[in-house]
C-alpha cells in the first residue's frame, strides 16, 4: 500500500512540476493516513506492519557513502575548511531552538527534546531519551526539521544570493539531516556526496559531545 | 533481468551487512549504526580500491527513492498532532524560524570558506558529453 502511495506520489509531482509543497513525503504521508482514516484501522497499527520499511531507512542511509567515495578528492583537498560551517550549523541550529523553548517557558522535557531535531532521526531519537526528553517527539521535530529544511532551500538561496551545490549540500546534510541528504542527492552527485559527509560530521560531533557532556 | 535483479539482491546484502555490522560496532563506539556502516562502507571501497560496478548501478536508485522510507517515521506526527495544536506557536518559532536562520547561517560560513563549483549541468542523470 505504501510502495502505491508512493508512486502515484511522484507523478503527482511532476505533475505539479515539482511544487514546493508536492513533496512526496507529504504527498504520501497524507494519502497513507487518510487511507488509514478511511478503513478506520489504527494509526499505530499500520505503522507496525511498516516496520520492514522503517528498518530499511539504516541500510539505506549506509548506501550514502557512495557519493562521498566518488567527490573524495574534492572533499580532501577542502579538508578543515568544509568541517567549520557543519560545526557551526551543528551547534547553532539545537542551541536557538532549544533558547527558543527557553524563552517561552515550553515544558523542559520539550527543551531538551528540541535539541536532537538536526542529527539523523534514529540517533535523534535515542539521544533525546538520553537527554531525559521524549523519543516519539523527537521525530516529530527530526521530520518538521527536515521537511522544513527542503522546502524552504529554494527561498534561503534567493535570500542569500547563493546558490552552489557544496554549500547547498552543506546545508542540507547538517540542518535536514537524512531528508535534506535525499534532497540533495537529487540536485546533484557534489551536493550528496557535502550533505553526506554534513550527516555524518554532525552525527560524529553530537555524540562526541553527548559523551562529554553525560560522561 | 536476471543480472538486474541479483544486483539488487547483491547491493541490499551489502547494505544491510554493512548497517548490522555498524550496529555491532556501536557497542564499542559510541556513534549509530547508521554511521558506523557508512564508515564501514567507505572503508571496503578504499581497500578494494573501487566502488564494486553492480553497487554504482543499484545505489543510485535507492539514493534518489530515500523519501518514501521516511514516511513511517513521519507518521509519528499523526500521534502527536493534539501536543502540536497545543504548541503550535512556539513549534513554528522554535523550529521554522530557527531552522531558515540556521541554513541562512551555515550556507553564507559555505560560501565564504569554499569557492563555489563552476556552473555545469549538474543533473546526475544527464548523459551528454559536457
């Protein structure tokens, strides 16, 4: 049912030529919740028998090296200079939203929750447990990230004046983690193989981090 | 069609070998098993020297399909939509707003550290000569 969803998903994005908000993940999710919705089965339930898919996610995100095999080179001969704007992106992207909750007195459990939405969504979840915050939420907020971090790519280049495949990748791979790698893997071969390695630095550098702070 | 169809076969040993393997891994190093296997993999095309030809062909078209494997997890909204509601403004401050300033951030630390690529077709699919 959900490989259906999908595939009428993507014609119905070229169909609207690709509109922002034609994504497929929204295009499907929609479809497969109100299907759901409409043979009253339980939301829970459906998401169980996904769980094959679900699984799928990991080894699929390992096929990423791929790309950052092929623009090795290029990533090497950059060396310090592509780490410094994932580090930044690492640490501003929780730390504003996590003052964000702060300022606005949301429940501390959400604060702490918030701080996992740019790492990839397994490990996002798991540390958010780790942190004392709430595994389900954390990838509400992983996923809103994410989606939020495709559709709003196009608006942030005009706003920036730029528009390169590195840093799009970069941006992409630290702020939208696993969506916004996907993302850019269909831009371009140079912008998968930044968002990739973006991924994994930002993965590599929280957990580092976590350690030290829960060590 | 046989030789496509134990391609697949082959790239997806390969990659759920790799993931488990990083899960294995993720007892002794403290990263996910997503990671792990990624660096796994990385290490096999090293010392093999080459990506293996069947996974250059497969991978690709997995890559490009990642979407779709998202939506279980993004389901996971649906159970949280009443907390959603509840926060609804404080969600799109702390998430919306945060994450644009964010990539606004960290493309202009980009562009500035790296010089941008010389404009080619960069359409991945696209075969002609360049």
């Amino acid at each position: 049912m959900l490989v259906l969803c999908y595939g009428f998903a993507i014609r119905f994005a070229k169909w609207t030529n690709q509109h922002i908000l034609a994504h497929p993940i929204l295009i499907t999710t929609t479809l497969l919740l109100t299907l759901t919705q409409l043979i009253e089965a339980d939301v829970g339930q459906v998401m169980t028998h996904l769980h094959p898919i679900k699984y799928l996610l990991g080894p699929l995100t390992v096929g990423l090296a791929l790309p950052v095999y092929n623009q090795f080179p290029v990533l090497r001969e950059l060396g310090i200079k592509v780490i410094i704007p994932i580090a930044v992106g690492g640490l501003f992207a929780p730390l504003s939203a996590f003052s964000v909750l702060y300022l606005l007195d949301a429940e501390p459990a959400w604060q702490l929750t918030i701080l996992t939405k740019s790492i990839t969504t397994p490990f996002a979840m798991d540390t958010a447990t780790m942190l004392g915050g709430i595994a389900g939420l954390a990838a509400v907020f992983n996923i809103i990230t994410g989606m939020i971090g495709v559709m709003a790519l196009p608006s942030v280049n005009k706003l920036m004046q730029i528009n390169d495949d590195k840093a799009n990748g970069i941006v992409l791979g630290t702020i939208a983690h696993g969506i916004g790698t996907s993302k850019a893997v269909l831009l371009s071969e140079q912008s998968g193989a930044f968002a990739s390695l973006a991924l994994c630095v930002n993965g590599v550098g929280t957990a580092i981090v976590l350690s030290v702070l829960l060590g | 069609m046989i030789k496509r169809f134990l391609q697949h076969i082959g790239t997806l040993i390969v990659l759920i070998g790799a993931y488990e393997l990083g899960d294995v891994a993720s007892a002794v190093i403290p990263l996910p098993a997503t990671i792990n296997g990624l660096f796994i993999l990385l290490l096999v095309f090293a010392v093999y020297g080459k990506v293996p030809a069947f996974l250059s062909a497969v991978i690709p078209l997995y890559l490009g399909h990642m979407s779709m494997f998202f939506v279980p997890a993004i389901m996971a909204v649906w159970l949280f939509q009443q907390a959603v509601y509840d926060h609804w403004l404080a969600l799109v401050l702390a998430l919306v707003l945060t994450t644009i300033a964010s990539m606004a951030l960290v493309m202009w630390v980009s562009s500035k550290l790296l010089k941008p690529s010389p404009k080619t077709n960069s359409d991945p699919t696209d075969q002609s000569p360049q």
